[in-house]
C-alpha cells in the first residue's frame, strides 16, 4: 500500500547555516534506507509558505490570493511517498525520518484514483 | 442436540477463533462479521436437511469465506463500471482450503495485537477488543465504561475502518516491534479481566470472559517467554499477573457493599492461594495499573497491595470513559530487573 508522509512543524536548515551538513546527510540517509527497502517513490520539500498562491475557480472565474499564511507549525514543509508493506512499515520508517525528530510526520495512506474508461 | 443450540455452541465458543480467521482471509473487520453471522444463518438453514457438520467450524468457516469473498467480488464489479484503478481485494489467500482456514492456528492472538494497533486511540482499542475478540456488544460495552451507546458504536465502526483503509497488518508484529506492541496489548487484556472480574456473577459467560482474559494473557505468555512485562511481580508459574485472581470464587465481590459498576471494583487476589511472595517490581502486568495511579509505593508481600490496585483499577476503568483528563496507559519505560 501506498503512503504519504507529510511533515510538519520542522526547521529546515539553509544552505551555510549550521547544521546543514549533518541534517543533509540524515536525510540522505533516510532516503537510502528507504531506496534500500525498494519502497521510495518520491520525496521533496516545499518552499516556504510566503510563496504559496491558492486558486480557486467561482462563476467560471479563476481567483487568486496570496497564502495561505499558517501558523509555522502547522505548515506542510514536505513530503514523502512510499510503497510499503503495511502500515507498521510506514510508521517505522516514519519514526525513522530525521524530521520527525523536529516536527511530526502525518502518515497518510493513498487511495486509488478512479478513472474513466 | 437441537440444530438450533448446536450452531450456538459453535458460534458460542469459537467465534473470535472464526472470526480470527475470517478477518485474515477477508482483510475487513466489517464484512468478517457479516460473512460470519450469514454463514451461522446458513447453517440453521442447512443442518436441519443435512445433518451437523463433523466439523462445523470448517462448515462455517467455508460459508463464511466464500460469502464474503462474494461480497468482495461484487462490490468490485459495482465499481468496475468507473474502472479503480487498483482495488484492493483482501484476496492474500484466495486458494486457501477448508483444512488450512481451520488451521490457521490460535489467530486470536494476532487479532488481539491488530485491536490493539497503537495507531488506534486506546479507548478504541479496548472497544475493539471486547467487541471482536471477546464478544461483548456494543451496547455492554458502552454501560460498562459509561459511555453513550451511539458514540461506541461509532467508535468500533471508525476504528474497523481505519485498520481497513490504512493497510494495518493482520499479523503478530515481528520480534523487533514485539516489545513496543506489548505493553498496549497487555494493557487491554487486564482491563478485560477487571472489567468482566466486575460482571454479574449470575452470568456463567462472564466466568468465560475471565478465563477468556487469562487465556490470551496465557497466549501472550507462551509466545512471550522471555518477556518479564507479561508475569506477574512475584508469579514463578507460566500464568500471568491476574490468573491469581482466578481461584476466587464465582460471585465473590470485592469493594463496597451494594456498589457495582466499574468503580466499585477490580480483582483482589485470592491470597491463600498465591505463591510465596516476592518484593513486587515494576515489570509485570500489574506495574502499568500502580503506574497509571501514581502509586509508586513499594508495596511489601502479603500487603494492601490488592487494595493499592482496586484503586489504580478504579482509575484505569475511569480513564476509559469520556472524561478522562489525561490518557491513563501511557506509559513507556520498560524496567527489566526483576530483582531488588
């Protein structure tokens, strides 16, 4: 089955700041460990909140507005899919994950998309 | 025999074994139950021209599985009309025989440890056990702990559905996830035992609750052996914690005269029956329930200690219900010393 981890609540740590390296090669880490699980299918972090734009179509009209701004906390900062076994894998390789140490990690299984014939 | 109590016999004494391995095969709480209560309205169909089964678990068991992977079937075709992308069938075994259904081993065990999955909230994890693994209604349930009804009922619905859609494992967690699995397991199988400890002492089926109580907490003690949280404090036998409440006798009352419900009482042990007493550790079933109370007294052989724990018992049972202020079972720190 299928899950999205969505992570939230945690500091990414830029490029020269302190801490960078070692908050990169734990997450490579993660990420190979999950490659070596043969259950990685994607993972990216998001830009920052400021840079989000929300679209809405009303009356045929496409709206615009700036945001949403939330609360730091509550920001989705990134994300992972992976094809795991259960959910007990899942949630260990969501326990796993360095930004879970920060933050906390929503683990989220994936429904199939209907579609039409 | 009538075919009428035969089926209830049956159904009376082996339905969280079937119901075990319906679940298993069907990979749905929900449309287990439904399979399992159409194969036993089958059988009171079948039996009376037929004659009863040599072995009616395997009858029922067939029915049940073949019913439900109808349903299955069905509900697939229905939304084959959309064409879903991927469906998912439940269908791990789809050739599995009749022998092999029966034979799939005391599967309580994993079904007790899928009930008590931690990403279920423990309310709805101790709901889930007695309805599906004890056998207690929905209506029991919710009078035991003092809950509406209509909000335990949608508390069992919410949970079967979340083990269903969030791909939660129908198996005994492996050796390294055992330990962690543990202590939320054994949790659920003592407040059982208190809880139907409390019951009408008329009923003869709560005597089989409680033995049913022992006996996973036995279960979990032979897969376990080497796992100190699973004996009691001072037990040198194979017998959990709470099986020295056993030899009391049916109908025995413990707590205030007249009272009865859940707050009233918990399980005192018998203690001209218990083996010689060693200085109680933290590490047993009963650690969790003195943790929970806060009682962090260091209670002496042949004490108060079944009072301490009818009190932490009482505040356990509490911690159930709507109102609690702060989850009662989470504790996490495992101490393996058995030895002061």
């Amino acid at each position: 089955m299928r899950y999205m981890l969505l992570i939230y609540g945690c500091n990414r740590p830029e490029p020269g700041d302190p801490g960078f390296a070692e908050a990169l090669t734990r997450i490579n880490a993660f990420v190979d460990e999950c490659c070596r699980r043969g259950v990685y299918e994607a993972g990216d972090p998001l830009k920052t909140i400021e840079t989000a734009t929300t679209v809405r179509v009303r009356d045929g009209q496409a709206l615009m507005t700036d945001g949403p701004f939330a609360e730091t906390n509550e920001q989705l900062g990134g994300y992972y899919i992976l094809d795991c076994k259960d959910l007990d894998e899942a949630l260990e390789l969501a326990a796993q994950c360095p930004m879970a140490m920060d933050g906390s990690i929503e683990v989220r299984p994936i429904a199939a998309a209907p579609r039409l014939t | 025999m009538t075919v009428a109590a035969a089926v209830e016999r049956v159904y009376r004494e082996e339905r969280a074994r079937m119901l075990a391995a319906l679940v298993r095969v069907l990979g749905d709480f929900e449309l287990a139950e439904e399979a399992l209560h159409e194969a036993c309205a089958q059988a009171l169909r079948s039996w009376p021209r037929t004659g009863i089964p040599d072995n009616p678990v395997g009858w029922l068991l067939t029915v049940g599985r073949n019913r439900g992977f109808d349903w299955q079937r069905r509900a697939i075709k229905g939304r084959e009309k959309q064409e879903v992308a991927a469906v998912h069938t439940g269908e791990a075994m789809p050739g599995i025989s009749e022998d092999a259904l029966v034979g799939l081993g005391d599967d309580r065990l994993s079904l007790i440890f899928t009930c008590c999955h931690p990403a279920l909230a423990m309310p709805a994890r101790v709901a889930l056990t007695l309805q599906v693994v004890v056998g207690l209604t929905a209506g029991e349930i919710a009078r035991a702990f003092l809950v509406g009804e209509s909000t335990l009922a949608q508390r069992l619905v919410r949970a079967k559905r979340k083990i269903r859609e969030a791909g939660v494992s129908f198996e005994v967690p492996p050796d390294h996830r055992l330990p962690e699995r543990l202590s939320g397991v054994l949790a659920v199988v003592y407040l059982i035992f208190t809880q139907v400890y409390n019951a009408s002492p008329a009923a003869p089926e709560h005597r089989e609750l409680r033995a049913e109580a022992i006996r996973l907490g036995s279960l979990i003690a032979t897969l376990m052996p080497a796992e100190p949280e699973v004996y009691g404090p001072d037990s040198a036998d194979v017998a959990p914690r709470f099986a020295y409440g056993r030899p009391l006798r049916p109908g025995r009352r413990c707590g205030a005269a007249g009272r009865s419900g859940p707050h009233a009482m918990g399980p005192v042990a018998d203690r001209g029956r218990r083996p010689p007493s060693r200085p109680c550790t933290e590490t047993s079933l009963n650690r969790p329930v003195r943790a929970a109370s806060g009682d962090r007294r260091r209670t002496r052989p042949g004490s108060d200690r079944g009072r301490h724990r009818l009190a932490a018992n009482r505040r356990l049972v509490r911690g159930i219900g709507p109102h609690a202020s702060r989850p009662p079972l989470s504790w996490t720190s495992t101490t393996r010393s058995r030895s002061r």
